[in-house]
C-alpha cells in the first residue's frame, strides 16, 4: 500500500501520472491522478487536503467578530466577498443591517475584488496555454485595483474590512477618484485582451469544442458562478438571492450557451464588463452617513440555523452558521464554490487530450485553498 | 410552491416527517431511514424538481448526528432543508445520494472524512482532505487533539 | 585605414590556411590542424552567441511584457546570463536512479553535437565557410533531423512519464514539419539550381530571393518560419517541453551542466535556423542588391559582409522570439492538423509553382 493508500490499477494500455501537487497548471498544491491512454484522459481523481487548514474547526472556537479572518484565506482571491459572507450572515443572525453607506463601499470593492481576480484568472489562462504575455497585460490593472485596496483597506490581498454590522473604516478620500481613473484604465483596456487572446487562433482552437459541460450536469454537479453560468445555467447569486442592496443595481447576468470552455471564458470576459458598470453605477452615488452599525461589544447570534450565501468571483459561497447561543458558532460550513466545481472535474475532461486539461482547469479557475479550507 | 403547499404536497407521501419553520427556510425532518425515498421523491418530481443540492453537511449534536441537506428547485426557486437524525454516535451510516446528486460524491466524501458518517452504497468513500492514516475525526466535538490550541 | 579595409573574414582565413600549408609540410596533419582550429573557433564564436541569444531573449520578453527584463547585474544586466551560466555548472548533475545512465548522459552531447554538424556548410561571410559542401541544404536538412534521435534519447532514458509524453510528442512533430521545412528549401534549390550553399548565396546576386522569387517564395519563406520553428521545439510548437502541461517535457530530469547543454542546443538551433533563413531567402552574406543598378549595388558592399549575414540572421531570430511571447502553443493533434492538412499541401502545391516559375523564367 502507497503513502496514499490508493491503487495505481490500470488497464491494458493505460498508465497513470500524477499531476501535482506541484506541478505548474495546477494553482497552488492540487494533486491530480491521470490515467492516460496515450494522450487521451481516461480518468481523473483529484486528491484534496494538501492545504487543509480546518478552517471550520477554528471557527468554533473564535468569536463572531473574529472567524471572519480566517475566511480571507479560504478563496483569497475574493477575499473580500468571503468576509462579506461572513459579515452578512452574523448580521441576519443578529437581525440588524449594514447603513446605506457601508452596504454601498461593500459592493464597490466587492466589484473591485472580482475585476481583480478575473484579471489574474485571465492572465493565468494565457500563462496555462502559453502565452505568456497576457499575464503581465492582467498584472497592470490587477496592481491598480490592488493600490486602491491597499489605500482603503490597509491589505491588498487579503482585505478584512467587513465586520459585523458594516465595514471597519471609512473609505479614504482619494477613493472615488482612484477607482473612477481605475475603470477608464480598465474600460480602455478590454480590447486589448481581446486582440491578445481572445481573438487568437490558436486560442480560440484550444478553447474551442473543449471540455463541455452540459446544464443538467451543471446542476447535478452543484457547479455555480462562471463554470456554471458558461453552460447556461442561471445561478447568479446577485440576481437570485439579492444581498446589500444589489437588487438596486442595473447589470445583467452573463450567460454562455455552448458550456465548454470558451463559452467559460467569454461569460467571465463579459462579466468583468458588468462588473465595471455596477461600479461606476454606484461611485459617484455612495451615501453620507455611517459606515458601521452599532453592534455590542460581544456579539453572541440567538440559537437557530443561519444560511447566507454570496457570489464569489468563482460561484455561490454559502456559509451557514449553526448557533447554539454562545459566543463563537456552534458549527460552521462554508460551501466553497470550487469544492463542486472541481468535482465535475472528472466528468469535463474525460476522453480529451492532456493539453486540454490544462485548458479545462484553467478555465475552471480552481483556488485550492477554497478547495481545502 | 409557498410553504404550506410543500408541506400539504409531502405530508401527503411521507406521514412521518415533521417540520420547524423558526429559520429562514422550511425545514423538514426524517428518520435517516426514509432519506433516500424523500429526496428521490423531492428531486424528480414534476411539481418539486428540487434539482440543485447547495450544501450538504453534518452537524454534532454530542448525542447525534444530523445529516443537513439544502435543496433548492432551479425551475420553480423553491427551498427545503431536510434533516435527517443519525442516532448512533459510534457507527453512524446513512444512504447516500450521490447517485441523485452528483455533487453529492465530493460533499460526502467530506463529511465522512471529518464526521465519520459512513454513506452506505457510495462508490468511492475513502478520506477527502486528510490522509488515510487519520485517527479520529476532526470536526466532532469529542475529537482531542493533544496540540489543539483554543484560545 | 587602407589596409584594414582589405581584411576580411576570408582574408585571415586563407591566410592561415597558407600559413599552415608552408609551416607544416604534411598535407595531412595541416588539414587536421586547421580542422581543429576551426573546431576551437566554433566553439569560441557559440558560446557567446548563446549568451548574446539568452540575453536578448529575455530582452525581447521583456520588451513585450512591458518590463525592463534583466537589468541588475552587469551594464544594462548583460552579465545577468554569465551568472546564470556559472548557476548552472555549480550544480549537480543529477542521474535519476532506474534512468538509463549511458543514454541518459549521453542524450544532451547528441544534441549539441548534431547541431554544431549543422553549422559546417554556413556561410558566415563572403568565402567564409567551414566546408563548402556541394550538397548543402540536403546536409543541412539531414543533419538537423538527428536532433530527434537526442530528444527521444533524453525522455526514453530518464524514466520519468512526463519525459516520455514529451519524447513522443516531439518525436512526431520533428518527423511531420521535416517535410514542410524540405520542400520550402527545395523552392530556393529548383531556383538556383544548385544545392551548394556558396551558389546559392552567389545567385542571389541581382536580388535576394524573396524579392525576386514573387510571392511563391514568400509563400515558402513563411512557411519555412513556421515549420522550423516548430522543428526546433519553440513556442507555440514547443509541445516537447510544453511547461505547464509536461512541466519540462523531455528534459524534466535534467540538472546542472547537462540541462545547459539543451539550452546550448536549443539556442543554436535558433541561431541555425534563422541563418539558413537568411541564407536562402535573403540572400546571407550578400548585401542588398538592386537589379544591375552598379551604383547602388557598390555602395551596398561597403558594408561588410558579415554583417549583412548577422543582421539577417538576428532579424529572423526576433521574429522567432516575437512568436515565443505572444502565442498560445496548440494542441497535439492541431499541430499535426496544422501540418498535414495545412502547410504540406500548400507546399506542396508551391513547389509546383515554383518550378514553373523556374522553368519559365518568370522570376526576375
């Protein structure tokens, strides 16, 4: 018996490879078992745990104030919208709301956290196919929305600037301006990404008729956000379940139709367009007022179920809170979006070519340790 | 379908299964025996289509195990959570769904993986995130680990 | 200021040649002697050739990626490639257990040796060659595919899946877009009627080919470009070590010295390919000649010869480059695709063209 514990069994013709845990497609500590006939998948089993933190388990013992840091390192790509989860489900909790004014800045940077990991899954994409130049093109705006962060928030990754009942800190004044020179850096930009990669040959083949995914298995499968939507699906969280005041905003859900990988591509690549609209909806519109509702120093959720979800730049992140009265979580779960993404992995990428599993995956957008947690 | 007309609809097939409404969702509880019929019941029909299986976890209640599944109907955006009581703390086992719910595979590998719950018929269970080696499970709430350190 | 116009490549060359022919009076141990000067001289001009290519690689990515690239060590990072040149001797030349350690060892020495056969019948300049063999381009074109023979050397023996993935997938694409690159260079051999490199560069003395061979020379210079780009393992054909899919491909294992010599290889082959671009379809050391406008052709071969070739040989390396950072690589069957469906048929109805443009006399 291996280390794993597994079986490396193959048929007459098959061999197995391991792609990761490092490995230079993979994202981060993704471990993926290959049985290949030749070039073409056969079967793949993905092998989690590599970055597993016990992120539940440490919630139960922190306070409702603070297991909300901890959920920046889950998708810490959108970390921001994961504290936003958090910060919204201990507010249905304790059945207070958020002011205007925080609701508001919540959203902006919400928007701004999901351009930015667009943009970095954009590069990646062209890194995973091999294009190398585009990431640099991504790391441009990516490091402007990623300043604004840092001025505001004090992070530029891993923000922490919701808390319970609203944000942290009021926004820094050079704020609004930064984001608005921001999204014409951005809007001048999106059809140089389209020259680049979008509408390139070999990109448009390598994407093309690749790693389809059907809308009844997208359902099936719990797949959410882009994955799903790129097959049609409608499943935006923004429009479903509305949350901090996004049913007052105009944008409209992004669907593809095909469900293979470019249609994936093209619903995140029209998504960052929406996602501009909604900010630049909004920045000139921010509220006077407070930006934090009063909340008591210790904040303890009446005893009873609390599900909130959220859309991540990945999918639905659910987070629900089972409280028994006291003042950490009795149990916590986080429905992580790439936890049922990456399991219609096996189903997508069966009977294509290795290169195609690049594809596939890239377009997946996997963060692992949203994965693990 | 509003609540009560989804209660009315599975009262109807199932007697035994009762109901708390306190949360924001309607809850629906039922021995771990008649899971599999209910939800098969749930997702395929016509009226119900409980299509999309959002969140499937496992709470420690010390003296048992409740298995919590949150379904909502893409079709017609209806929501249920059904809750299913494992007595037995020592060996728990439940039917799995997976076979309805493909996203299923993952979840209870999970919650078998930190909970213990052994799924009954599921095709691959073996540990997800720890490794095979594992003493234990993690997510229990008489799980010791000598270097837990709580603050 | 007389005299140094007079010394050219040739010049030092046939004079050490007479040099060594009255010095020593075996005719055979002289032949050997100048060989192995030569040979010295090879290796002296490759390996700052490679520096010079590894750093302008860089330059370029950088160039493209909106970034300085190397600019720390040395004026301008110039030294950047020495230090990673002495990174890699310093380390240890890693043999995986169970890898067949003879071929394993022997696979980069394969590769840069077949290589370095390749430049033998390179015009560098005017009367400038190692060997002026009267089969040129059939030497060049068969010499170069022993290259595939050290590719899947190197992944059969490292006993590693990816190296192997990568062997194969090399091994098939080497072999497919060999008929592309031959046909192309057989367009310029059906023109020139020679396959002697020296001919070759002669005949091009009214007007390089690609300028007086119409547009079924153009066809087949682009169509060279892109075959041999896929030949020598570049991106977007650089399938063999595709990174992201392969991590390294045939050359995963290899460490130290050892994965040097692939590097070594790798960048020579670039150098090789662009020069025999250069060769054929600009003309090589020939400078820029217009028709028999004497006037304009005498101002033109002021400029030394060797730069001539140089700078067309670097032209086409930038473009090779250019490619490397801006495509996406394909898929292994659309590179076959590419070349079966594609580039062949087309060349192949070019070299029709070609010959009756040849026949014909159409060509300027």
């Amino acid at each position: 018996m291996s280390l794993l514990g597994e079986d490396y069994t193959t048929e007459e013709g098959e061999f197995v490879i391991n792609i990761g845990p490092q490995h230079p497609s993979t994202h981060g500590v993704l471990h993926l078992k290959v049985w290949l006939d030749g070039e073409t998948i056969k079967k793949v089993q993905p092998h989690l745990g590599y970055i597993h933190r016990s992120i539940e388990k440490m919630s139960e013992s922190l306070s409702y104030r603070n297991f909300i840091y901890a959920t920046s390192r889950m998708d810490y790509l959108s970390a921001h919208i994961n504290n936003q989860a958090c910060a919204l489900c201990v507010e249905k909790g304790l059945q207070i709301e958020a002011p205007p004014r925080a609701q508001m800045i919540r959203i902006i940077l919400a928007e701004l956290t999901r351009l930015a990991s667009h943009q970095l899954w954009w590069g990646c994409t062209g890194l995973d196919l091999g294009a190398v130049s585009p990431f640099f093109y991504a790391f441009r705006e990516r490091e402007a929305i990623l300043e604004i962060m840092e001025e505001t928030c004090g992070a530029r990754l891993t923000q922490n600037f919701c808390v319970p009942g609203g944000i942290m800190a009021d926004i820094h004044p050079n704020f609004q301006k930064r984001t608005k020179d921001v999204l014409k850096q951005i809007k001048s930009k999106f059809q140089e990404y389209d020259d680049v990669l979008t509408g390139n040959v070999i990109f448009e083949n390598r994407n093309k008729n690749v790693g389809f995914l059907t809308a009844e298995d997208a359902i099936s499968f719990g797949c959410t956000g882009p994955m799903a939507r790129g097959s049609g699906v409608s499943c935006d969280v923004r429009k479903w379940f509305p949350y901090d005041g996004y049913d007052k905003v105009q944008f409209d859900e992004v669907l593809g139709k095909e469900g293979d990988c470019f249609s994936r591509y093209m619903v995140r690549m029209n998504e960052m367009k929406q996602s501009v609209s909604i900010i630049e909806q909004l920045i000139d519109n921010i509220p006077e007022g407070d930006f934090q509702a009063k909340t008591k120093m210790v904040l303890k959720l009446p005893k009873g179920e609390f599900y909130q979800r959220v859309e991540t730049a990945r999918g639905e992140l659910g987070v629900f809170i089972v409280s028994d009265g006291a003042a950490s979580p009795y149990r916590i779960k986080y429905r992580s979006p790439n936890f049922s993404n990456l399991s219609a992995l096996d189903h997508v990428a069966r009977g294509y070519k290795i290169g195609d599993l690049v594809a596939i995956m890239s377009t997946i957008d996997l963060i692992i340790p949203d994965v693990d947690r | 379908m509003t609540n009560e007309e989804l209660k009315q609809y599975i009262s109807a097939l199932f007697p035994t299964v009762t109901y708390d409404e306190t949360g924001e969702f309607l809850n629906i509880l039922i021995a771990s025996t008649e899971l599999k019929p209910l939800i098969k019941t749930l997702r395929y029909e016509d009226d119900l289509k409980f299509n999309f299986l959002f969140c499937l976890t496992c709470i420690d209640w010390k003296t048992n195990l409740m298995m919590v599944y949150h379904l909502i109907s893409k079709t017609h955006k209806h929501i249920v959570v059904i809750k299913a009581k494992i007595a037995d703390v020592v060996k728990p086992e439940i039917e799995t769904v997976c076979d309805i719910y493909q996203t299923a595979n993952f979840h209870e590998r999970e919650v078998y993986d930190l909970f213990g719950v052994n799924f009954k018929n599921h095709p691959d269970m073996r540990r997800l995130l720890l490794d095979e080696s594992w003493e234990g499970y993690p997510l229990r709430k008489n799980y010791v680990d000598e270097n837990m350190i709580t603050i | 200021m007389n005299l140094l116009l007079t010394i050219s490549f040739s010049s030092v060359a046939s004079g050490i040649h007479n040099w060594l022919v009255s010095t020593i009076p075996n005719e055979l141990l002289a032949k050997s002697v100048e060989m192995v000067i030569a040979g010295i001289c090879l290796l002296l001009f490759l390996v700052p050739l490679c520096f010079i290519l590894g750093y302008m690689e860089r330059k370029v990515a950088g160039f493209m990626q909106m970034r300085y690239g190397p600019n720390r060590v040395g004026p301008y990072g110039s030294l950047q490639i020495v230090a990673d040149t002495v990174k890699l001797v310093m380390k240890e030349g890693l043999t995986p257990t169970g890898s067949d350690k003879f071929l394993f060892n022997l696979a980069p020495v394969i590769m840069v040796v077949t290589c370095m056969l390749v430049l033998a019948p390179i015009a560098f300049a005017k009367d400038f060659q190692i060997w002026d063999i009267n089969i040129g381009v059939l030497y060049v074109s068969a010499i170069s595919s022993l290259a595939v023979i050290g590719i899947l050397m190197a992944g059969w023996s490292s006993y590693n899946k990816y190296s192997l993935l990568g062997a194969m997938r090399s091994g098939a694409q080497i072999v497919s877009y060999e008929l592309s690159v031959g046909l192309s260079l057989i367009s310029i051999v059906i023109l020139t009627g020679s396959l002697k490199m020296s001919d070759i560069v002669m005949s091009q003395e009214t007007g390089w080919w690609i300028i007086r061979g119409h547009i079924p020379v153009i066809i087949s210079f682009v169509i060279f470009v892109i075959a041999s780009t896929a030949e020598i393992n570049r991106a977007p054909f650089d399938l063999a070590e595709a990174e992201q899919e392969l991590t390294a491909g045939f050359h995963t294992e290899y460490a130290g010295m050892k994965f040097a010599m692939f590097l070594l290889a790798e960048y020579i082959n670039l150098f090789i390919v662009s020069a025999i671009a250069a060769t054929l379809f600009l003309g090589g050391w020939m400078p820029f000649h217009i028709g028999h406008w004497q006037e304009f052709n005498h101002i033109m071969d002021f400029v030394p010869s060797s730069l001539w070739f140089l700078g067309k040989t670097f032209f086409i390396i930038f473009i090779i480059m250019q490619f490397r950072w801006t495509f996406p690589r394909l898929r292994v069957d659309q590179l076959l695709t590419l070349e079966w469906k594609y580039l062949l048929p087309i060349s192949m109805v070019n070299t029709i063209l070609v010959t009756v443009m040849a026949i014909m006399g159409w060509h300027f």
